[in-house]
C-alpha cells in the first residue's frame, strides 16, 4: 500500500504528529471519541509454540479498561480469538461501566493464524484484514496504535492503517540493545558494571574478558549478552576463579576453554549456536554483579508525545532460570531502600531518549547489592524500549483503582489514601493445570472469593488464561493493602489451583 518506500519515515513522521493533539484527551479519560487499536504482537525468536504466542498477545487485555472511556472504541487483534468468557472477565471488571455498553464498543478481529509468527506480520498478509480494521476506525485524527513492540512491522501497518503508533520508531532500536545501553549509561554517567560492547567475535569476547580482569583481577564471573535478547534468554555466564593472574602466558587458552564451558540461561543454546549468534548480532561482556544481598528491580518510565518524561513505578523482579536470569514476575512496588536511588538514575535514562525523540513506554533494569555499610549500590544492567513484563500488572492495578505512584516515595496510593501492592506472574504453571478450562478458572476463582473486589480493591486479576489447556499455565496479578497482604494473596491463588487441579477438592 505504501508505494513510495523512501518517503515512508517522513510519512511516519507526519502520522507520529497527530498524538500531540491526541494525548491530553488520552490522559484525562474525558469523554472525547477515540479509537485504540492494540496489536499485541512480539517478535521474539525463543516462543515456538501458537499457545504462548497467544497467551502472550492475551496479556494485555486489561486494556480494555480503557472502555471506562465512554466514547473510547478499542479494536483489540490477536492471532486466534478469544474466548467470549475471557472478554466478560474483563469486562465484568470495569468499575462504574455497564458491560454490554462496553461490549458495543469494542472489536475484536483476528486472522485466525496460530503460527509462531509475529501478529503484525500476519495483518500485514492480509490487506482485506488490515482494511477491515482501518473500516472500524471512525476518525483516523482521533486514533492510535498500541503495539507491544516496536519493529518495522508495527511501523508499516501504522502506515497502512493510517493512524500514529504510542511507541519507540524502530529507528531507535540500536538505543535498546545491549551495546547501546551501555553507551548511554557512560554518557549519562548512570553506574553500570564494569565491561565492554560492541563484540562480535570469539577473539574480541577473549580479548575484552582479558581487559576486565586487569581492571579488576578479583573478579568471579562475567555474562556475555547478546545485543537483542529478552527475559534473559541471551545471556551466559563465564567462569572466571582460578585462572593465572592476567597477563600470564597461559590466561588466553584457559580463557577460551572457559568461553567453551559457558552456562547458557537459554537451555537449547550451544557453543556453536550461541556464539554464530554473537557474531549475527553482537553483544557485551560485563561483570556479573553478585553480593549476599542482591536484588533486581526495575523502574518503568514514559515519554509522552509532548516530550515529558514521567516515572511511573518500580518493582522488584521476581528471576529464576538455569543462570537466574530469566524472567518469572514481580512484586510492586520495589523496596523503598533504593527506589528513589534508581528512579533518579532512571529519570538522566529517561531525558536522554527523550533528547533523541523516543516516545512511548520502557523500563531500565537495575541490579542492587547492599555494602558492608547497609548502603545499596545501583547498578543499570539494561532498557527495555519497550512494554515488558511489568506493564500489564501496574496498568491493571492503576486501571482498577485510579491510584497513583509517588517516584519521590515509592509508594502507590489509591484516592481513598490506601496504599496498594501487587504480587504478579505469568508462570504459574503445573502439568496438573491442563485438567482446567478458563470456565473452571472462574468457576474456582468465585467460590473461593479470589475474584478482585472493586469495594475492597484487592484479589486477583487473572491473565493469560488461553495457555491453561495447552501449556498448564496462567498468570496472576494478586493486589493487597501490603506487600504481606499481596504475597499471601498470590500463595493462596496459587494454593487454590494446585487443590482443585490436582481433584483433592472435587465433590
């Protein structure tokens, strides 16, 4: 559709326009018509299963809290559609909305493609689709795209459809990779650890280890990252104790049987296919910081379209994996010991990207370690440019309660002055949750009065309920007036499925 490929960035850059005169009405839930249209699509190479994907594109579905809006329309895509119970849960959530006047509103059209595929790759396939969506879009002045990120697929079906992307121009993808990380980390002298970018070969990734430890001889370990890799599904961990003091004659060939005994977070990952994709897409090696108390959490920012930077929350990550660096979940908010000490790291992060013309959510990834002092230092590890797994259970809580995050605090407040806290997951699985339909979900979730109460304002908002069936997994958002509260929640979700998946309580 797009013809003229060399003017496609100046035509972007006219659409990208439009969400300036767009965003206050955006912002204050007023009763201005708009049209949202969320393709939640992800490009990610380790997903190899239809389920997953789908899942995934699922897990956004808090958004249609947006139909809080009365004059808001939400035309929500996915790969495969959604069970109509799924879509009441949601619904049946939204405080002070009539569901079926929600229902009116919102589309929910799908290509009925379960491949492995991208989803915006799928549309782009099929241009009846794409003109069907672009036929319920009432005022294309008054709409926008919401992808989950940001490649030159979701750009290209911006510009099909005619309407602005909330979110990063791909152009800005080298800033998110590992290597460009870490550049802006130097430039905006944000701490991060000790290490070297831009690596693409066997000999550099040697020669770089081999300059970290004339910096620092004492160190134990170092991760080598690959440039684009998400939830840690990049990452190796190299063995570095007991090897001759640097500079030795024998330091190089040991460091290449350590480069050969790497642990890999991934578990397909070889030497051989992790070291053709080092060469494919580059990456950094850096000091794995380690200490006996050790936390990572994160700090979850935005640059508006007119240019603001705003932080919105921390959370502490919940990590697990064969190296403990995969993602599993979170708890929020982050411990107030050093919230406020990475949300002012963030914030230089934050004002760099907006500088470069970034809009649009991500996250930076800090690890912390406690000194012998009790002081915790800051480490920036990596930005996320992007929404990430800690999107979905923050806007749930904000969407329900229409509380709001003190970055000054580090603490969420609702307006009846009550803090808020959550426990979130989108793995918590067992082969035994295969037995279960998204039905017997709710079913289980109302008889044991699990279900988010919009008096109180906690329990718990279920998601990625599609992958019960197939994968044995779901995921949770448990919301308490403490983090004790919370986790307790969370225990009891899960106490809960694994009785009633494993028939202990079955009349």
């Amino acid at each position: 559709m797009n013809s003229s490929v060399p003017d496609s960035q100046t035509d972007f850059d006219r659409l990208q326009k439009k969400l300036v005169p767009l965003w206050k009405s955006i912002e204050r839930f007023n009763q201005d018509p708009q049209t949202i249209v969320v393709v939640p699509s992800m490009s990610i190479d380790t997903i190899d299963s239809g389920a997953v994907i789908q899942a995934y594109e699922e897990r956004f579905l808090f958004l249609l809290l947006l139909l809080r809006q009365p004059r808001a329309r939400l035309i929500y895509v996915t790969s495969r559609t959604i069970l109509p119970s799924i879509i009441d849960y949601y619904l049946d959530l939204l405080p002070g909305v009539i569901p079926s006047h929600a229902r009116q509103r919102l589309f929910l059209p799908s290509p009925m493609d379960g491949s492995v595929r991208p989803l915006s790759e799928k549309l782009l396939e099929r241009p009846r689709l794409i003109e069907r969506i672009r036929t319920l879009i009432m005022d294309p002045d008054r709409a926008h795209l919401v992808p989950f990120n940001t490649t030159n697929r979701e750009k290209e079906l911006a510009l099909q459809l005619g309407i602005p992307m909330y979110g990063a121009d791909p152009k800005f993808f080298p800033l998110g990779t590992k290597s460009g990380c870490r550049g802006i980390f130097s430039e905006e002298d944000v701490p991060h650890p000790l290490g070297s970018e831009n690596i693409g070969s066997k000999d550099e990734l040697i020669d770089a280890i081999a300059r970290i430890r004339v910096s620092k001889p004492s160190i134990k370990q170092v991760m080598v990252k690959l440039n684009e890799g998400v939830s840690g599904e990049g990452n190796a961990v190299i063995d570095l104790t007991e090897l001759p003091a640097p500079g030795d004659s024998k330091e190089i060939a040991m460091l290449e049987d350590r480069l050969r005994a790497m642990t890999f977070e991934s578990q397909g990952a070889t030497y051989e296919s992790y070291m053709k994709k080092l060469r494919e897409r580059n990456g950094v090696v850096e000091e794995r910081i380690i200490g006996e108390e050790f936390r990572s959490p994160s700090v979850q920012l935005r640059v508006t379209p007119l240019g603001k930077v705003e932080l919105l929350s921390t959370h502490d990550q919940l990590l697990g994996g064969l190296t403990g660096q995969s993602y599993l979940g979170c708890v929020f908010p982050a411990d107030t010991a050093y919230a406020s000490l990475i949300t002012q790291e963030a914030a230089k992060v934050g004002k760099h990207l907006a500088n470069e013309g970034v809009i649009g959510r991500f996250a930076l990834d800090f690890v912390v370690v406690r000194a012998k002092n009790g002081k915790w230092k800051p480490y920036a590890i990596e930005i996320n440019l992007r929404k990430g797994g800690t999107t979905h259970p923050f806007l749930t809580l904000q969407f329900l309660t229409d509380g709001n995050y003190n970055p000054e605090t580090g603490i969420f407040t609702a307006p009846n002055g009550q803090q808020k806290f959550f426990v979130a997951s989108d793995h918590v699985e067992s082969p035994r949750y295969r037995t279960l339909t998204p039905d017997d979900l709710f079913d289980i979730v109302v008889r044991h009065n699990l279900h988010f109460d919009q008096t109180r304002q906690t329990g718990v908002v279920f998601h990625m309920m599609s992958a019960l069936g197939e994968l044995g997994r779901t995921g949770l958002t448990a919301v308490g007036n403490s983090h004790e509260d919370a986790k307790a929640t969370y225990n009891r979700a899960v106490a809960v499925l694994d009785q009633e998946a494993s028939g202990d309580a079955r009349e």
